[in-house]
C-alpha cells in the first residue's frame, strides 16, 4: 500500500488503509478515528466503522470535497433499471444544465442520487453508490471536517488547507484519498497493432473490454475500429458524467450497427439481468427511451443543453 499523502508526525496516531479497519478495531479498543476521504471507499470506511459498534461521536469524517452518490436501489435492480434510465433521459430533456439536472435527480420520487448535505451542492461525481439505508447512517456523523485536505499531523493538531483541527491523544487515521480510477487523457484505442484498453461504456470496464476484443475479432479496418470505439473517460466532476453519457451514447449508436447482436447477448452487459420484455417496453413502449437518449444528444449538439463536448 502506497503511505498517505499527508505528514504523520505523531506517535500517538496510527495509520491504515481501509482494508485493515476490522483489525484496527478488536486491536485498538476505544480509539478514534479519522476517515480521510469522502468518495466510495470513504463511504464505505464509514459504514463499516457503524457496523463494528464505534459510536459516530469517536469519528472524524473528512470531506475535502462533497459529492453525489447514485443510490443503488434505485437504479441498479431488474425492476427500477429502465424507469430510471427513463427517468434520467426526462431529466435531461427537462433541464438546461448539468447542476439543474443533478438536483431535479435529486428532487424526484425515488430519487436516483443523493448527497450528505442538502446545503451543499457536490462538484463532484464518480459513480459512488450506496445503498438507500445507509443514507442516514452516513448523515449521523456530526464531526464533517470541510477545510480541503489534510496536509500534517502534528502534536495532537491535524493541519488541513484551510485550518486546523485538535484531536484526541489516541487516534487511527484511515487513508481514504487515492483516486481509484487516475484521469488520463483518451488515446485511440487501436493504434500500431496494439489496443490500449480504455472504457468505451459508463462505469463498465470489463464490459468495455469484451466491446473492444468483439470489435477486433469482427470489425477489419481499425479507423472504424477506432470509430466504433469511442473512449468513454470516467467522470470526475458533474459535468464530465453528462460527457460520459453523451459518449456512450454515440458508442451505442454505432455499436447498433456493427455488433448489436453480441451487445444483446453479453451477460457483462449492465442491463443483462434485466428482463427482454422489460427492456423491449422500455424501447418501444410510451418510454421510447431510446428516442429520449437521441433527442438529449440533439441538445448536447446544438448547444441547448450547457455542457461542452469535444
């Protein structure tokens, strides 16, 4: 494991990743903790902490920047996949920026994403999900630090960007900070003979993979392998997740005409589990979901939606 990013110098406070929590805890009785981070696997250090019985007054969570979190119920079940990809499109179609859509998400009944802070409007969004539930049990923990990252730990006082914070004597700092997924600027995806695996589908890289290994078993040329392979970059920031939809889209669209038989087949597919009739009632039926994804991509185009697209 890489160390933290920041300066520990200060012996009575221990380090961990994530992954050695559970033994922190029965190690380390009636220690506290600081949770450094606050994407997915912040979350999740969270969550886990409530789990093993530490009460939320011995925690620390924090938030250099807040984000969006799709709530998993409500769009990654058999049942809601469609409505709310449906419900996705209308939002889009009813908006005129991404900050509006995000918040008209929010808004709905069975709302697709939500946020820790209704006071706080998130920049940030990389797909972090959780579940419904485990709202409340986030929202529980009153020491939300917001002064940017932590930059030293020093003679009891933890040294953020923008002020400093006093802690307990007997303190465990778990490392929440590394980007899992590094931004890197798309390169081709088939160029001299070799194929540089990037994600062609959101938040999808293993489905990704097998788009790209179909395309270079059945499609010749590589400038249409390259133009069927759109590079779909994972989001970031709001804005980057409307890009990334746009691209899957257009991923799609071509998809549709060279490979439309193995995208129905592939059990890596995100919509696999989701029943035919469904997904045919959702196409063709008074949702006409795909119409909707064309038509925001119309808007995308002609300028009447405020994102920028390359």
């Amino acid at each position: 494991m890489r160390p933290p990013p920041f300066e520990i110098n200060d012996s009575s406070v221990l380090t961990v990743p994530v992954n050695d929590v559970p033994k922190m805890v029965e190690s380390h009785p009636g220690i506290d903790f600081v949770v450094a981070g606050a994407g997915k696997t912040g979350a999740d250090a969270i969550l886990e902490l409530l789990r093993l019985g530490i009460h939320s007054s011995r925690i620390i969570w924090v938030i250099p920047n807040d984000s969006w979190y799709y709530i998993r119920e409500d769009l990654f079940s058999p049942e809601s996949f469609v409505p709310a990809l449906t419900r996705i499109m209308n939002t889009f179609l009813e908006s005129n920026s991404c900050e509006e859509t995000f918040l008209k998400l929010e808004g709905t009944p069975n709302s697709i994403i939500t946020r820790l802070d209704q006071n706080i409007l998130p920049k940030v969004f990389k797909g972090a999900t959780i579940c419904r539930s485990e709202i409340s049990k986030l929202r529980s923990i009153d020491r939300m630090i917001r002064l940017g990252r932590i930059v030293r730990i020093e003679n009891g006082i933890m040294e953020l960007e923008k002020g400093n914070i006093c802690l307990t004597n007997y303190s465990c700092v778990i490392d929440c900070t590394a980007n899992g997924i590094q931004m890197r600027k798309p390169v081709p995806i088939f160029c001299d003979k070799k194929i540089i695996l990037q994600p062609i589908q959101t938040f999808q890289p293993v489905y990704s993979a097998a788009l790209i290994a179909y395309v270079e078993t059945h499609i010749p040329n590589e400038v249409t392998q390259n133009n069927i392979c759109r590079v779909v970059s994972y989001p970031a920031g709001v804005e980057d997740y409307i890009k990334t939809l746009y691209d899957a889209h257009k991923v799609l669209k071509a998809l549709k005409v060279n490979c439309m038989r193995f995208v129905r087949k592939s059990r890596l597919n995100m919509a696999s589990g989701v029943p035919r009739w469904r997904l045919l009632w959702g196409v063709f039926g008074p949702s006409d979901f795909l119409g909707r994804f064309i038509k925001f991509a119309e808007r995308v185009d002609n300028g009447s939606y405020d994102v920028t697209v390359e």
